[in-house]
C-alpha cells in the first residue's frame, strides 16, 4: 500500500520529466489539474458570495415597487381600534384628558367650544375619518373607535355618509339639564365651524356606553334647534364586529368646557330663537312696565312641603306691585311649547333645585332666577348645586341667590357624615314667611325698576340671533 506523502512525490514526476523537452514545445508548467482548477474555481465562487452578503449590511437595497393595491392593503390593516372607555382615566374621567378616546385630543381655539372633527380641518394633508365598532350598552370598554384612510377602509367596514355627531356624555341624557350641557357644544359648532351643518345622525355615548334615546324635552329642542328630527343612531343590522366609519364626525366630550361666557349666551341666544320660531312665536312680546313671576312647582324629591303657603306669600308680594302677575304650575305638565310660551312671559322664575329650572334659558335676557334647597345641601352637595347659578350666567340671566331649607329630616350619622346626603338628596323644602317676602320684594323692586327704565333686553327673534355667525 501507497503511503499518502510516497504518493505525493509520484504525482510531482511528470513535471520533472517535462524540462527535458525542447523549448518549441509548449510548456505544462502553468497548467492545472482538472480537480485543482475546480476547486480553485469554487473557493472563488464562495468569497464573491460572502463579500456580497457582508455588502447588503452596509448598503441600502431598494425595496420593490409596491402598487397602489398593496399599499391600501397595508394601510387597511394598520387601522388600529382602542376601547372608547380608556380604564387607565377611570379615577379622574373628567379631569382634563377625558377617558372617552383618550388617545386623540381636542381642537380648540381660545374661547370657543372644544371639539373633534375628522376628517381634520386644521391639520392639512390628514383625512383620516373617524371609524367605530360594537354597540354594547353596558360596558363601553367593549365598543372601539380607529381612523382610517378613506381608501383604505377596513375590511367588512360600513361607511355613513353626511355629518354624523357623536356625543360623550358623564351623566344621561334623560335629565334636561344633563342632556343640555352635553349637546350645547353641538349648537355651538353649527353656528361658527358648521355653517349651519344639519347632521344626519347623533350617536349617544355614556361611558363609552351606547345610548339609544335622550329626554323629550331636550330632544324637542335639539329639533328645534336643527330644524330636522333628530336620527339618534342604533347600528341595526350590523354585527358587533363589524367596523362603521363616517365620512364627516364632529366628537364632543367636554360639554361647554372652554367657552367664553360671551360665545355660551350667544349660543343660548341662538337656542332660544330656534324653540320660539318652532313654536311659531314670531312676534316680541310687547314692551311693558308689568312683572311677571313663574313658580314651577316640583313633585317628590326637593318639592315645597307646602306648596300653598309658599304660592300665597309670593301672590302677597306680587300684590303690591302695579301690574304684577304670578303663575304657579309644573313643567312636566306642560308641552315643550307651552314651556316656551311661559318662560318668554316670565320676568322672575322662582322654583326648587331641579332640572326643571333649566327652562330659564328660554325667558329673555336679564330675567331673574330665585332657587330653593333641602336641608344638608350646601354642607354634602358639592359644587354640583351651583349648576342653576352657572346657567343663568351663561345664558344671560340674574341668578338672585338661593334659599336652603335649615330644618329637615335627621341623619344618624355624625355631622358632616358624606352618608347624610343620601338623607337630604330627596328632602323636601319648608319655607320661611319673613325671608320670602323681604327676599320678594326686593327682587320684585329690582325688576319693576329695571323694565321701567327699558334696560330688559326683550329677544325679538332678530334675523342674527336665528342665524349661524
């Protein structure tokens, strides 16, 4: 057997012999084997494989040309949904950055309303709408909102054309008063940013939950207000997952947070207007030296213990005063048109705390409000109580004070005990002879003086005050 370096020397031989031939003949010393020059080919082969891979690390390799197909497929799975009701906000839902679409934040120019719009009208170039998902009425960290490109819907998306409103609100719908701070801003934007914009459906949010209806009352002055029916939108007939997407949405979820005072009773001014032209009172109401007081009387919770003593010594007071008229009813009694016609006669509203005392936005600037209070209110209520105050200055009424009841119902528990309130929410209101009549008189004297000197600015229905601005 052949050792491998006796083999070797063997293979070298036929070099050896090949100096011996004459220099015509070509030489064979710079020829290969055929198994050298493959593996030297080879070797080659793989170093020009590993420079290019260790070059793709260093330089940029063009990606390839996407069509337009492509690129809305990409666009469309990137639309990503988040819960309405973002958990993180939950201790401090109205503190600021609102828990309702957290990730998205308000356009807001200093003393106007605070809304969102999609697309958007002050960032150029984004018009991105607005898309929603689920319909759950009781957990609103089960219902979605995303934006979207408009060709590059996602898959399985509805898109509803028109302007659609969609409106968080803290509280309901059902109370007027609740339901009013919540679609004020609506109001406000179709006036300036709207131009008069009628929308073509209203989509109610609670906590992010869906809500399929809102008070009469409200409801009626919406219309009213919109000169159409309202369409408050339930997502019939389609699925839970399945994607709704809006070609114009305008969000609130502020209420009238960030309006100035002057903008909030041209807003009212604006409203007003609206109810009384629905209503058809198209013409003022005469001008007149005579007051005329209103008691709206409430029942259950926060009503007059004894409604008759209180009726007679307001009518004592009335009385004395030349021209004078008073008028006790209920609100819920009456239509909203016939709530209309009262307020627009009422010189003095005199009622409880309650909803009910939000019909002041429909008497004529400058009219007085005189409020009452249970037991325990002022101490337990919060700032919650002042909400009557705030209206009649945002609406351009004198808010004349209040009256708390100091006797009432005892709370077991120790004084200042927040467990009391839920024994003086639904108290009810006595009433004190002296104090009502000198607090009357004086209120009565204030307006008599005031009419008499022609500074009550009666609201005429002016072309101004029932058009956008």
């Amino acid at each position: 057997m052949v050792k491998p370096r006796e083999r070797a020397t063997t293979m070298v031989k036929p070099c050896q012999q090949s100096k011996s031939q004459p220099k015509t003949t070509k030489s064979t010393n710079n020829l290969l084997s055929p198994k050298l020059f493959i593996y030297l080919i080879s070797i080659s082969a793989l170093l020009f494989i590993l420079f290019h891979i260790q070059s793709l690390h260093h330089h940029h390799v063009p990606p390839r040309p996407s069509s337009a197909a492509e690129t809305a497929a990409k666009l469309r799975r990137s639309v990503t949904f988040l819960p309405l009701k973002d958990l993180r906000y939950f201790n401090k839902a109205l503190v600021g950055h609102t828990w309702f679409m957290s990730s998205l934040y308000d356009i807001h120019e200093d003393g106007e309303v605070q809304f969102q719009q999609f697309p958007s009208p002050v960032v150029d170039g984004d018009d991105r709408i607005l898309c929603l998902k689920g319909r759950d009425t009781h957990d609103g960290s089960w219902n979605y909102y995303g934006l979207a490109w408009p060709e590059a819907l996602p898959e399985n998306a509805t898109v509803m054309k028109g302007v659609s409103f969609v409106s968080y609100n803290h509280y309901d719908y059902g109370n007027i008063w609740h339901g009013l701070s919540a679609l004020m801003p609506f109001v406000a934007w179709h006036q300036i940013q709207g131009k008069c914009e009628v929308p073509e459906r209203w989509i109610l949010y609670h906590w992010g939950e869906l809500r399929l209806k809102m008070g009469n009352w409200i409801t009626t002055l919406m219309e009213a207000t919109f000169g159409a029916p309202l369409h408050i939108e339930a997502f019939e007939g389609i699925g839970d997952g399945q994607p709704v997407c809006f070609e114009k949405a305008v969000v609130m979820r502020h209420n009238e947070g960030g309006m100035s005072r002057q903008r909030r009773m041209e807003t009212y001014d604006f409203m007003r207007c609206k109810a009384r032209l629905f209503c058809n009172f198209t013409m003022p109401e005469p001008a007149s030296a005579a007051v005329r007081m209103t008691i709206l009387m409430r029942t259950g919770a926060r009503s007059f213990r004894n409604e008759k003593a209180v009726v007679e010594i307001f009518g004592e007071e009335c009385a004395k005063v030349a021209g004078c008229r008073l008028t006790a009813t209920y609100s819920n009694n009456l239509t909203f048109c016939e709530q209309v016609s009262l307020m627009r006669k009422t010189d003095i509203l005199i009622s409880p705390h309650g909803a009910q005392l939000t019909n002041m936005i429909l008497m004529n600037r400058n009219s007085s409000v005189m409020e009452f209070f249970p037991k325990g209110w002022l101490e337990l209520a919060g700032i919650g109580q002042y909400v009557h105050h705030w209206l009649a200055s945002w609406s351009g009424m004198r808010h004349q004070g209040a009256w708390r009841d100091p006797d009432g119902p005892p709370c077991p528990y120790s004084a200042g005990d927040r467990r009391c309130m839920s024994v003086y929410k639904g108290g009810t209101i006595g009433y004190n002879r002296t104090h009502f009549s000198e607090w009357a008189k004086k209120v009565l004297n204030e307006v008599k003086t005031r009419k008499m000197e022609g500074a009550t600015q009666v609201t005429a229905n002016q072309v101004h005050e029932c058009s956008c601005i």
